[in-house]
C-alpha cells in the first residue's frame, strides 16, 4: 500500500525578468526575456552591436586588488596592471585554488565572481533584483559541474532560489523546438567550432513514439584544430592575457594551404553527415568560421538545406529552458533523450486505495541530478520491494527486485518503510529504505538498507 506525501505548489512570481546564462572557458553569453512576454534578446556589450561575448576573464588591480572582468579585465592585464585569471570553468571544475598575485582563491568563488559582476551589465535593461529566474548552461554537465553550479547558484546571492542548470545539448534542444516545424521536419545539425575542435550535433525526432521523443547525436572532431602557420609569417596579436590560443591566430591572415586543408576537411564530415538521409538544416556557430575559408563545404551545405550562422544559440536555449522549467509556458510535447537525462520511468505496481495501480517514481527525460522522491509504504508481506524500470526506447520494460535481509518479522500490513530515490548518475540508481515500525505496536527496528541500479 502507497502512503503518498503531497508536494506544496509553489506561487509563480508575476513579471520581472528571466535569464539564460551560456559559458565556456572563452566568453559569457547572456539572453533575457521578460516575464510578461514570449521575445527572447541577448544582451549586447556594446549597445546598438551584435557584440554578444564577455570574455571570461577576471583581474585583480596591483594597486588597490580591486576585481575587473570581461574587457576591462582584459584591458587591465595587457597593460600590465593587474594579475589576470582565465579559464575560470575549467579552474572551478579541477577544484585547486588559484594564485592571484601571491594570495590563494577559491576557484569556484572567482567564477561566481565573474557571473555575479557579469549579471550586473542587466541593469541596462531591468534592476537585477526583478530576477524571476536563471538558467545556466555549459559544455559538459558531469556531476562535478553539477556540484560547482549548486555552490555558485548559492554564492550568487541573489534574490530568487530559482537558479537552475543544463547542458549545450539541452539548450539546442529548447532553441529548435522554438524554431518553426519545418526546419526540423528531418534532421537538424548544429556545428560548433572553436578553431580547437569541431562538435556535431544531430537533432532529430521520433514522431512515431509515444510520447514523441526528441534525440540529439553528438560527434567531435579533433582534427580541426588550427596550425599556426600564416601567409605573413607573423605571431598573431590574441588577447595578451595568457598563453597563446588557437582562435587568436585565425586574427592574422592565414596561410591559403590552411584554409584548404580546412575546408576540405569540414567539407569531408559535411559529405559523411549529410549523405544517405535528409538533412532540412544546418547551424554554424563559433568563432572558428571567420576568415572566409569554408568556401567548398559551405556551397555543399547551402544545397537544399537551411544553414544559419550566429553565436548565442545556447544562451537563447536556456532562456527557452528556464521559461519551461518555472512555467511562463507549457512543457513540449516531447521526451528528450540526453546524455543527462534519465532513459527510462521508473515506478511500481501498488495498492491505492484497495485497488492496483502503477506509481510513479521518477520519470524519463528529467535531468537526473533533479531526480529525487521520498515516499512511504506499507508491506503486505515478505521481505522485499520491487521496482519496474521502462526504458523509452523501446526495449522492454525490466523489473528488479530489494530484498531487505534482516528485516523484523510481522504480521502483514504492519511495516511501514519509507523509500528514498534518487539518480547519483545518468544511469545509476540509488535506493535507500528505512523501516519506520508500525506505531506503538511494531517499534521501528532502525533497520536501513541502500542499493544501487543500473538503468
């Protein structure tokens, strides 16, 4: 028999502002959309430009270690009046604390730092304090992103709790369901390139499952990288804050046998991509694409299909996202399968008020690091539990069984256990039951039990 414990509906905020927050190792992108209405914008650095990027760079003064970030940052350190930190995602992922001019930071408080002062560039458009909501995206959400983002969206002081996290593939997801049908009548390929690596993303969806779900491929391609040889011979002129980079180069102009050998590589992966089934459109984005040099594997590309090219596609998905998640619109019909979402429903077959039915516990195509519930039970009799896991692509449904050894004898309809479930990785389940005894009848035995399932 299922005790269920009911869930307080939380009062959704009327106007204010919403913010999709988009950052890599490189730059910030930030897209906003007020409450009250569907446009979504990104937030210009300079006013009237298309300038998007905040270089993700943070600096601390000599004179007075007061902290600059993005170009002022930047600014400061060429001119030698500062001690510059960049990279700050992947410092606040590797977790060792960094010197700045002789003293020791917390990386992750350096790159809270930086969103905080970074946030503050919306007050050109709304006082931050009308905040509704915020999702960031990154590249990779492994659990110990997960674990810098918890702490950054607590750090950040700000005045909503509604401070949520998802991954680039997630934020394709949301800009392409916001993209008319017909450009994702086939398959959709999103190619980002970043001069270091090129990564393909192919979004497709399965009309013919119930409920419809919406799947995204994703291959990576090292051997884009750019060689630093140049028409001129020159060194390049890149930020000046660290050592050099790869997109720095493409400044100078480079050597005509690169841009070929480029072109034909791209055109190659375009060719395998797209030959044998319908492509209906294709996105570009990244700084790799300047400099003109994808002249053969553009014209293949361009025939027809759709090809868009832009720079603040994820940061547009997550404000899609962060509307969805707080209820400013009503959730998409579809699942979507990615590499952070949870693959398959999990539940179990209950007595409900006398009568047998299904209970869900977690559901497929939530993040799984939002996956957790907390129930109560009663057991009929014998000593163990069992769970149904439903995968949505199609295999067939499993059903796994916990015994809990040592658990106290008792008549039946007398042990009441309390089940808590949560996800400790996108495949990984973790279940923890308690007996909580049956009042004063049956004291509770302070028996516990853990288990983990794979999904």
């Amino acid at each position: 028999m299922l005790l269920e414990k009911k869930d307080g509906m939380r009062k959704r905020k009327k106007g204010g502002i919403v913010v999709g927050y988009d950052m890599n190792d490189e730059y910030a992108q930030i897209s906003y959309c007020f409450s009250d209405k569907e446009e979504i914008e990104t937030l210009a650095v300079v006013a009237g430009t298309k300038q998007y990027s905040i270089p993700m760079v943070l600096c601390r003064k000599k004179e007075t270690n007061q902290w600059l970030f993005g170009k002022e940052a930047v600014k400061c350190a060429k001119e030698g009046g500062g001690f510059p930190v960049e990279k700050l995602v992947s410092l606040a992922r590797g977790a060792e604390p960094v010197d700045v001019g002789g003293e020791s930071f917390d990386p992750v408080a350096l790159l809270a730092l930086f969103i905080k002062r970074s946030l503050s560039l919306m007050n050109l458009i709304a006082p931050v304090e009308w905040l509704d909501g915020m999702m960031l995206t990154v590249d990779c959400l492994d659990g110990r992103m997960v674990e810098v983002l918890a702490r950054i969206a607590v750090n950040l002081n700000l005045k909503t709790d509604r401070i949520f996290f998802q991954s680039h593939v997630e934020s394709y997801y949301h800009y392409m369901l916001h993209q008319p049908e017909e450009l994702w009548s086939h398959e959709v390929l999103l190619c980002d390139y970043d001069n270091e690596r090129l990564k393909v993303y192919g979004f497709e969806v399965n009309k013919r499952a119930i409920p419809m779900v919406a799947m995204i491929s994703i291959d990576e391609y090292g051997e884009m990288i750019r060689n630093a040889a140049r028409m001129d011979g020159g060194n390049g002129t890149g930020t000046g804050v660290g050592t050099e980079k790869a997109k720095d180069m493409g400044r100078g102009a480079w050597n005509e046998a690169e841009k070929k050998r480029l072109d034909e590589i791209f055109l190659g992966i375009a060719e395998k991509k797209c030959g044998g089934k319908e492509v209906s459109c294709v996105y570009l984005i990244g700084d790799g694409y300047k400099d003109g040099w994808a002249s053969r594997s553009l014209r293949y590309l361009c025939r027809g299909r759709r090809v868009f090219q832009g720079n603040n596609l994820y940061s547009k998905g997550a404000c899609y996202g962060i509307r969805e998640k707080i209820g400013l619109e009503e959730k998409k019909e579809y699942v979507f399968l990615g590499l952070d979402k949870l693959k398959a429903n999990v539940g179990m077959h209950v007595l409900r008020q006398g009568k047998e039915s299904y209970f869900a516990i977690m559901d497929a195509g939530t993040n799984w690091f939002e996956t957790k519930k907390e129930f109560d039970l009663i057991l009929e009799d014998g000593d163990g539990i069992s769970f149904l896991f439903t995968p949505l692509d199609q295999k067939v449904p499993k059903e796994v069984n916990m015994i809990l050894e040592g658990l106290k004898a008792r008549p039946g309809w007398t042990t009441r256990l309390r089940v808590t479930a949560e996800m400790i990785s996108e495949q990984q389940l973790r279940l923890m039951v308690k007996d909580m005894g049956f009042g004063e009848l049956f004291p509770a035995s302070g028996g516990e039990w853990n288990k983990v399932f794979e999904i």
